[in-house]
C-alpha cells in the first residue's frame, strides 16, 4: 500500500511473511542472515524522494537488468568504454600521421609530451579525487568527470592544427577531469555494493576499461581509415555526452535516494551494509595518513597497481605501433587484432569476481588468499606469455600469446583492484586514488621508455620492450604475494569521537530496548560497559522509552503515581442486571 504526504512517497510492507522480504529473495543475492535482531516493523514505512517529472513515464531502470546496482555497475561499465576509448584515438591519430596522409613534424620530445600529457593531469586528481567522492555525491562526480572529458575530447583536432603545446594542454585537462573516476567509482560501492557482492560489481564496473579498448582500437582504425583522423576524436566526443544524460536519469547516490527502487533491494543492500555507511565521511584530517604510509598491505596494493598500469598502458598505447612495425599490419588489422586480448580480459574479468565471490561465500580459501590467488595467478600468466612475445617469429604466434597474456591477466582483477575495499571500506576512495595515482606513473614513464627504446630501430627493441614487462610483473607477483592481505585493517574502525558522531545513544539517547545503566541500585555495570542480562533484570531501575523521561516536564507519564483514578463512565444503578438476587426486578 503507497500513500503520498508531504510530497515523498510511503512505501507499507506487511506485517506478515517478513522472511520473504529478506536478502534471499533478491535477484543473485547471497543468503542474508535474517537473525532475530530486526524487526518486521523496521522497514515498515520507508520515506521515497518524489518521483521526478521523467520517472513518471518511463522508470530509471534498464528493462533488461531486475535489480537497481547492476544497473548502476552496468552505466558505470558504459562511462569506462567511452573514457578508455578515447585513451585509443591518439595512437590511431599517430599511425595515420606516419603513413604520410598527414604531416607533423613532431620531435621525439614532442611526440613522448603529448602521449605522457594526458597522465600529467590524471596523476594530480587521484587522491584529490578520493575526497571529492568523500565531500560530494560520488555518481555526480564520476559522471561529470566523463561528461568533461568527452567534451575535450572534442577540442583535440582544432588544438592539432593549432600547435602541440596547445594539445598538451587540453590532453593535461582530460586528465584532470578523469583522475576522479576511479576514486568516485570506489565511493559510488560504498553505498551500493553488499559485502559479498563487492568483487562482481566492482569487477563488472571495471571490466569498461578493458571492453573500451576492444571497441577503441578497431572503431578508432576504421573511423581513421576509412574518414579521417578526426572521426574518432569527435564520435566519442558526441557518445560520451549523450551517455552522460543517460547517468542523470539512472544513478543516485545511494539506494534511499532512488525513487523507484524495489522495497527488498532497499532493505537486503542496507541490511548487509549495516550501520557502516551512516558513519560521517573522512576528512583531511580524520584520514589516519601514518597508517596508509606504514601499512604493508597498502603498499602491496600500489606495487600491483604501478605493475598493472605499466603492461595496460604499454599496450593501450604501443601494441597497435607493435602490430605494424613487428608484422606490417595495416592500420584496420592493428586496430582488431588489438582489440582480441581485451575482449578475453573484458569477458574474464566479471567471471573472476564472480568466481572469487563464491570461494569466498563458499569459505574454500579465505578473502586474503582469494586476493593473492588471483592476483599473483594473472600476473604470472601474463608475465609469461609476455615472454612468448618477446621471442615470437612469426604473427600468428605473437598474438596468440599476447591474446593469452592479456585475456588471463583479467583475474588480477579480482585481487588487487577490489582489495581497498576489503582492507578499508571507509577510506577505499582515497586509497584507490593513492594507488592508482602511483600507478599513473607508470603511465608517465612507460611512454618515454618505449619511446627512446623503439626509435630508430623499431623491430629489434619490442624484443627488449616485452621482457621488461614481464620482469614488472615479476617484481608485483612477489610483493603482492607476501604484504597482502583481505582483512580489515585495525586502522580502518571508526575511532570513539566518530562513534559518537552517529550513534544516538551516545550523543545522550538511550534505545528503545535498553534498561538504564546507572543510577539507584548499582545497576550499572562497574567497568562502564553493557551491564549483565540478569544484572539489568534484578535491577529495580525503571525502563526507559526514548521520548518518556523523567525530567520532561508536565509528562503525566514520568511517574506513575503521578496518574489519578479517574472514573470514565458513572456507575451503573438499574437493578436489572445489577445489585443481588433478592434486589433484582425481572
């Protein structure tokens, strides 16, 4: 039953058949616990934001998708192919100048500042980011950052014919805007993602940095082969804007804010959350900084990071380059030969969250083991076949390898990019902006690595250029698998002052079901604690109720002997029903 005051929408759940309304019965939920702690009165009147004028026609939900979060992890998805895929137009752009069509006459210098241009910006913004996610709503700050760049993106032909210095900056401007994804992308999970949940929406979400390169690099080919090089920058131009209008009508910022979501989603998602959320958010300075920079499970997780971000962006950026130089590709078939490993990686890398969500669930290995497991198992496989290809003679066997390599590197996923939210959920924004700025180094350095590396002698260095990524992985699969850990970290609790910020019984309240711990009798428990179960009954103390206290005044209910006897009806006289029997009259 709905009823609408005060312009918010009242959503009643009966009182009967509460074990249906649990977390079992939502779509791929987990088991939830339903305990005797909640009451079937708890969710019972639950406050909706009125429905905007656009929900009243269509609601904000993809027909295809039953729960609100997966629809939220798939729009986040969506955001990262638009963003990762204009990461690929430049290296088509670049191709198409080397071809002769196009002339710039860029030096080394020039050519390593605008491909490293854009990680100048996005290195700035990570931990910035993090905050940001912390102070403002985090889907807002992800799909603004997205909405930016894609309009920047827009600049990039004009900024070309203008100079490269011009280039630079509106390539240090996109990173800017964009080093805050990854950070909001951890704080929009904060609010949405159950515990058990944590790896597979995550990992969904993620799986759009990976999927954005198997759709950048062929489109980004073909648009430049078969137009121009500047059809790529303005299509995903155009495609992130529009996806962005999408992102307004879809995401909120938490599940009590969105008008349509169902009653069981609501309580299951706030149920396994518990009262974490309702803690305040961290500041500058609540932020336990000594702690990040003396923790080693910390420091595994950014070692994984600057590992991982040095072979993608080596590929991102190089493997179209490799491609033809190594085998003479044509444009078109560098850009869809390097989209086959990254279509295997997008398709594994919500296959291994979901896989370690059910070893985890399951209790087969426990949540530090699961990280180490499938980090340390992607990164070696990887390392490995990244060997093959710095050895392979012929095409056929390189891409195969380098297929292989970057399809099972997926599960890394599972590990290192999911663990902040394992080690400290409170501070998984900022952590993932330490780690992944870190990691944006490796976006600096790899670009004028390769280039210096390759130039001049572009067949015989990629031999080089493959064996040093596998040697990174080497370095990141022993760290990792030694510092790395899957419980939360004693650092990340709240402390006693933030306790008290949110919890009513400690601002002065007490709850509904408590019995009051001191005063006459000695009922308090001496060490300031809970007092005893037996203790609280024996005690003579009386119960309190909240809002019925004895020092509010004029409260007929503050003492009971306060209440007089006060006859509701006169006495009855009629002598038909009343009186003895020898007094009655028939």
């Amino acid at each position: 039953m709905t009823s609408t005051v005060s312009g918010f929408e009242k959503f009643e759940m009966p009182k009967h058949g509460y074990d249906q309304m649990d977390g079992a019965a939502v779509g791929g939920a987990y088991q939830a616990d339903t305990g005797g702690n909640d009451s079937p009165m708890s969710f019972e009147e639950i406050e909706r934001p009125p429905l905007r004028h656009v929900d009243k026609y269509v609601r904000a939900e993809c027909p295809c998708i039953k729960t609100t979060r997966y629809t939220i992890s798939l729009m986040t998805c969506l955001g990262f192919i638009i963003s990762f895929g204009m990461r690929c137009n430049m290296g088509m752009a670049k191709l198409q100048f080397e071809n002769g069509s196009v002339k710039y006459n860029w030096t080394v210098a020039m050519e390593s500042a605008v491909d490293s241009s854009f990680f100048w910006g996005y290195l700035v913004t990570q931990v910035p980011g993090g905050f940001l996610a912390s102070m403002f709503p985090a889907n807002r700050i992800f799909g603004t950052a997205i909405a930016i760049s894609a309009f920047l993106n827009l600049l990039v032909p004009g900024a070309m014919m203008l100079h490269p210095t011009v280039v630079i900056l509106v390539r240090v401007l996109q990173g800017l805007v964009e080093g805050v994804t990854y950070p909001a992308c951890h704080g929009i999970w904060r609010f949405w993602a159950p515990p058990l949940e944590r790896s597979r929406l995550a990992t969904m979400a993620f799986s759009g940095s990976y999927a954005g390169v198997v759709i950048g690099m062929p489109m980004s080919g073909i648009l430049t082969g078969s137009i121009s090089w500047h059809a790529p920058f303005y299509f995903y131009g155009v495609m992130g804007l529009i996806w962005y209008c999408f992102w307004l009508w879809l995401s909120f910022e938490k599940p009590r804010q969105h008008p349509t979501i169902s009653v069981k989603e609501l309580k299951y998602i706030e149920k396994s959350l518990g009262e974490s959320v309702q803690l305040p958010m961290p500041t500058i300075a609540t932020t336990p900084w000594r702690h990040f920079l003396t923790s080693m499970p910390v420091y595994a997780i950014i070692v994984a990071n600057f590992c991982r971000s040095w072979n993608f962006y080596l590929l991102v950026l190089y493997q179209s380059a490799y491609l033809k130089h190594s085998f003479d590709f044509r444009i078109e078939e560098t850009g869809i030969l390097g989209a086959l490993p990254h279509l295997l990686m997008t398709i594994i890398v919500p296959f291994g969250g979901m896989l370690a969500d059910h070893i985890r669930k399951s209790g087969l290995l426990s949540t530090t083991n699961v990280r180490k497991l499938f980090n340390c198992g992607g990164f070696g496989l990887e390392g490995l076949f990244f060997l093959v290809v710095a050895h392979a003679t012929s095409s056929m066997g390189a891409v195969t390898a380098l297929t292989l390599g970057v399809a099972f590197s997926g599960f890394a996923i599972s590990g290192y990019n999911v663990n902040h939210l394992d080690i400290a959920p409170r501070y998984a924004s900022i952590l993932m902006g330490m780690s992944n700025g870190i990691g944006t180094i490796a976006g600096l350095i790899c670009p004028i690595a390769i280039d210096h590396l390759t130039r001049g002698q572009p067949k015989s260095c990629w031999s080089t250029v493959f064996t040093i990524a596998a040697t990174v992985h080497l370095v990141g699969i022993t760290f990792y698998g030694i510092f790395a850990s899957g419980e939360l970290q004693p650092w990340a609790e709240p402390t006693v002052e933030e306790q008290r910020a949110w919890d009513p019984v400690g601002s002065g309240y007490e709850k509904e079901t408590t019995f009051n711990e001191a005063g006459d009798g000695g009922a308090a428990s001496p060490s300031g604690g809970m007092m005893d179960p037996s203790a609280q009954i024996n005690a003579t103390k009386t119960v309190s109720y909240g809002a019925v206290q004895q020092h509010v005044a004029n409260n007929p209910f503050a003492y009971p002997t306060a209440i007089s006897e006060e006859t509701v009806q006169p006495e009855a006289r009629d002598t038909y029903l009343h009186g003895n029997p020898t007094e009655r009259t028939y």
